[in-house]
C-alpha cells in the first residue's frame, strides 16, 4: 500500500502507459490552465489528483503518457459507490461488487484515461488546419503545443467553476480543496495530504453547508452552490447534469443558466469542459481583449462592459473563425494569455522569426480537409478556418 506519491523512476512495475505524443498532450499546460482544479505537481513533471473516484498521479514522455492508481483507497469514493445519488426508486443497498481482474483494472483505467483526455480528438491536425489559416494562432500553437479539453464529470465541473466567480486560479484551486475536504469521502493520504473524492450532490444540498462553506471563506457563493445543488435534486432529479450531454450545445447552455450562480461564462465552461459541446467558447476579459489585441475584433464599439449581446458576438465571431471545435481553439490562446506562462511564451517568440520563411511557404500550400476535400490556404491574418471534424463513435 503506497503511503507516499509515487514517481517513474520508483521503477516501471508502478506505472502503466499509454501511447500519447506531448504535440497532442502537455499535462504542465492543460492540468494547470484553468480547467480543472484538483491537479498538482507532487514531483517535477509528475501531477497527482483525483478523477472517477481515484486519486493518480500521471507524468509522460515522449510518445507515452504514464499513469498510477492508488490502490490504499476506501470504497467510499466513486461515481460507482454513490449510493445516495441513484434515481428515485431504486433501493439503497450495498452490493459486494464482483472481483475484477488486474487486466480488466488495467483496462478500464486505460479507458478513463483516454476518456478524460478525449485523445480520439486529434489535437495536432486541428491546429495544424487552423493555423494554415490563422497566422496568429499558428504561431500561438507552434509554443503551446498539447493544450487540449478535459471531458470532466459534470457535478464537479459545474460546482468548481461556481466557485471561480471573481476569483483567480489559485484561489479557486484552494477553495475546490477545501470545499472537497470538507464534504467529499475521503480516498488515501499521501505524505501526509488527504485526497478527497468531489462531494455529491446530496452532500452539496444539505441545509447546513451554506454556513460550513461561509466559515471556509467561500463568501456569497457558499450560498450559490447549496441553492444549485438542492435545485438540481428538488427539481430535476441527480442524472439532469450528464443528461445535458445528450441535449444541443444552446438547450444545455441555458438550462444550466437557471441555476443560482450560474452566468454564461459558467455555463459555457461546463458545456465545454464536461458537456461534449466543443463549440461552446467561454468569453471573460481576458477572451475579449485576445479578440480586440490579436483579431483586431471592433463589433464593441468601445463598450467598456461585457453585455450579453457583446458576449454573444465573440463567441460567435470565434465560431466562425474555427468552426465545430472553436472552444478548443479558443483554450490554446487562453493558456497563452495565463501570467504563468508568459516565460514560455516570451522563449517560444524568440525562436519563432527563424521559422517564418517556412511558414509561409506551408500556409501557401494546398490541405486537405478531414473529410478529403481539398481547400486552399493562404496564410491571412484572419481568414476563416474550414474545418469539419468528424469524432470517432468509439474511444
């Protein structure tokens, strides 16, 4: 039973793999942008945190992504253990769950994995076809290569961005961890620091977390994730929020636009992040002044406030722009845009005149599309990308 977080070198007998080039995944810019907040470097290049009910710590080479489970958990923990968020009707009793195999653990993490990181979505060809088009983000995605959509459970995507109104990475960061803590089971403890699943929804709901989450330093949103959790159960029932996956992208949007908390921000980062709507583009300050800065966007007219209609107009301008999958386009700029990724940023510039030569020789090429129709690129600064991404059924 491991007691301390686990690193490559302890031995490859600990790890398991998966092959995964870093031109598709970057565990150091997408575990750390904003996405999720549960992930740490316990160790240089080794990130630890909780997913499906288990804690992992994950790390990568090359060409493959390695990943440890942690096997010293209780039970308690799981989307599969949550008895208290079956339907209604359905007794709650606790069935000795039948023996699984190592391979089919072994199997079964493989495919969390992948499912987590949509490794199906080719990251590096949509890059690759937006910035044939798109000087600015071809340069962008040249440095910040591997910055790709996590597909997040849907309770806890939706309860963490609640918690990111007027906020900053770290706080938030420190808030989810408190607010797991203090209401989510407890999984393993790692040199000395405990791991929490993500609270249920009943646990969420309780009359007497407002005042608990208030004591933590959660503010008015104690109050916003207590209401939107009692509102899902009392009126819609614990499967609603993974429901909203098999709805369109504007139903799930404003459904989740009725719940205590919850503004369009919120609710695009959840149909983005947790909702398989990749066209959904999340719009703060930050997406705004990219839009104004680098795409020389002017539809604001000099507005200094983020109206609904101006947030409308971004996304859709961005839509056009990148197509199906404009929310992923959209995160590589944002990551770009993070104070803590300036340094990289700035190492990656100085390279990138060497390379200009070739990249207007490229750009000038003729691509072909995913679905094998040929279009012509020219390498403007902000001509439309034509994309048609097809996602495989199957992971």
């Amino acid at each position: 039973m491991a007691s301390s977080h686990v690193v490559l070198t302890s031995g490859a007998k600990l790890w398991r793999s998966l092959p995964c080039l870093t031109s598709e995944l970057r565990l150091d810019l997408t575990l750390a942008c904003g996405q999720s907040f549960r992930w740490k470097e316990t160790a240089e290049g080794h990130w630890t945190g909780v997913m499906g009910g288990r804690v992992w710590t994950l790390t990568q080479t090359d060409d493959r992504l390695w990943y440890h489970v942690y096997t010293n958990q209780k039970k308690r923990g799981g989307r599969e253990n949550r008895a208290e968020e079956k339907p209604e009707g359905v007794p709650n009793v606790e069935e000795e769950a039948p023996a699984v195999t190592d391979e089919q653990q072994s199997t079964m993490e493989a495919e969390m994995l992948r499912d987590y990181f949509q490794l199906h979505v080719k990251m590096e060809d949509l890059c690759r076809h937006w910035g044939a088009a798109d000087r600015h983000f071809k340069n962008t995605a040249d440095v910040f290569t591997g910055v790709r959509m996590l597909r997040q459970d849907p309770t806890e995507c939706l309860f963490s961005f609640i918690c990111t109104s007027n906020n900053h990475i770290s706080r938030i960061q420190g808030m989810v961890e408190r607010l797991c803590q203090a209401l989510g089971a407890p999984l393993c403890q790692l040199d000395q620091t405990p791991y929490h699943d993500f609270p249920t929804l009943s646990a969420l709901a309780d009359s007497s977390v407002e005042a608990r989450l208030r004591d933590l330093g959660f503010g008015y949103r104690a109050r916003y994730l207590q209401q939107s959790a009692k509102m899902i159960l009392d009126s819609h029932g614990s499967q609603w929020i993974e429901g909203l996956r098999r709805v369109p992208y504007l139903e799930a949007r404003e459904a989740l636009r009725t719940l205590p908390g919850v503004g369009a921000k919120v609710a695009d980062c959840v149909c983005l992040m947790s909702l398989d709507k990749p066209e959904a583009v999340p719009v703060d300050t930050h997406v705004w002044q990219i839009a104004k800065r680098d795409y020389k966007y002017a539809a604001d007219n000099g507005q200094k406030s983020l109206t609904d209609k101006l947030y409308k107009d971004i996304g859709d301008f961005f839509r056009k722009l990148w197509g199906p999958y404009a929310g992923w386009g959209q995160s590589v700029l944002f990551c770009a845009d993070l104070k803590k990724f300036q340094t990289l940023k700035e190492m990656g510039h100085m390279k990138q005149p060497k390379k200009e030569k070739e990249t207007q020789k490229r750009c000038k090429k003729t691509k072909k599309d995913f679905d094998g129709n040929k279009i012509k690129t020219e390498p403007e600064y902000r001509k439309k990308a034509k994309i048609s991404v097809k996602k495989e059924s199957t992971l």
